[in-house]
C-alpha cells in the first residue's frame, strides 16, 4: 500500500524475517577438540622413520620357488651344445676294411694318448662311454662311412722276418721284447727298418704303427694278420 495502516497490530507475523540477521555469531558452532584422536592416520608419514625397524618384514617371503628350474639351457636347436662328431678311422683301419664301428678292439683304442690325439673314431668312442675331453657328440643313428679313394686305403700283405741275430738267438718278431727299441716307442734301428724285418709286427704290435715304406717313400699299411 501506498500508507501504513492507520493501526499497528497487536501481534507479530508468523512468517520468518526474509533475510538473515545482519551480525554474525559471537562463537564457532563447535569448539574444537581438546586432545590428537588415539587411532594412528590411515596413511603414512611423509617424513621416513630415523632408525630401521626392527621388527619382522612387512611380508613374509614366498614359502618355495616361484618355478622349476630347466634341466639344461633353453636352446631348443642345440640339443645340450652337442656337435657332430667325426668317425674317421685310423690309416691302418681303413687300409685293412675296418670300421670305427664294428672293429672289435676300437673301444681298447678309446683310451690310447695316440687316438686322443689324432681324434680317431671320435663318435663311436663317444657312444661307448669314452668320449675325448673337450667334446659333446650329439647322438646318431648311423655312422659316416670312411672315405677309401685315397691311394694310402690299399694294405699290403707285410712279411715279418726277423734279422739274422734274432734268428741265432731263437726270437720271433710277435714273441721278442726287444723289438720296442727296433720300431717301437723306445727307438727306431734305420737298418732293421729299411730291411724290413718284423715289418708286421711292428705295425701290429705299436701304437701308433710303424710303418715301413716303400722305393717312392709311400708308407706302406699292412692288411690285418
């Protein structure tokens, strides 16, 4: 209305004030607490402790190994770091038809300074238990065949006549001790040889075999006796 009423009334309104007071309250609406809680933060600290605990690990550790160890390193294409071995036989045995293989005394030979040497029959070596130092033959089902084009293949039939001296004093070249100091390990007689006594004997009897030669100074193989 333009006016008040001519006549105050003689009891407040019931509807509120529209706008808030306008002074605030003399004091917060709740004090503070006077004391830290008892319970520690969820978190950490940021600062680290200045000692180390002492106590037992924050986890214990795994009770076994998280895998099985492989047997042998992972290369599938080495089959354990085995190489191909060679089966080369000896000169005499390939003069003579003899196989590292199938001849009966290659196992005695296995274990001779002179085939450790020259590697002879390196894989059947091997597949007996008596493998070189040093090598790792990988397993196989047939042998290599020994190249017999070379000219030194061919053994000969060696005679083995003892000297004249043997003969007085009754030796024979398979029987005679002393034969090591004529075309043995313990000496080498240039006339006993270039006469060619014992001549089978002493590649029979010696390892590595001695071998004779002939007019043109190729070494003669003797065939097997």
């Amino acid at each position: 209305t333009k006016s008040p009423t001519a006549m105050p009334s003689h009891t407040p309104t019931l509807a509120p004030s529209p706008s808030p007071s306008s002074e605030p309250t003399s004091s917060p609406s709740k004090a503070p607490s006077h004391s830290p809680t008892k319970s520690p933060t969820a978190m950490p600290s940021h600062v680290p402790s200045a000692k180390p605990t002492t106590g037992p690990p924050t986890s214990a550790p795994s009770p076994s190994p998280s895998s099985k160890p492989t047997s042998s390193p992972i290369d599938a294409d080495s089959n354990n770091d085995c190489i191909q071995c060679s089966n080369e036989p000896t000169p005499w045995m390939i003069g003579a038809n003899k196989t590292c293989a199938t001849w009966p005394l290659t196992e005695d030979r296995c274990n001779t300074t002179y085939w450790k040497n020259k590697q002879f029959c390196a894989q059947t070596c091997a597949e007996k238990g008596l493998a070189y130092e040093g090598t790792n033959c990988c397993d196989e089902d047939e042998t290599p065949t020994p190249d017999n084009d070379s000219n030194s293949g061919s053994c000969i039939v060696c005679s083995d006549t003892p000297s004249s001296w043997m003969t007085k004093n009754g030796h024979t070249c398979a029987t005679w001790k002393g034969l090591k100091s004529k075309c043995g390990p313990n000496g080498q007689t240039p006339s006993f040889i270039q006469n060619k006594f014992c001549q089978q004997s002493c590649y029979d009897r010696f390892d590595p075999p001695i071998a004779y030669v002939d007019g043109d100074g190729n070494e003669e193989i003797c065939c097997e006796t």
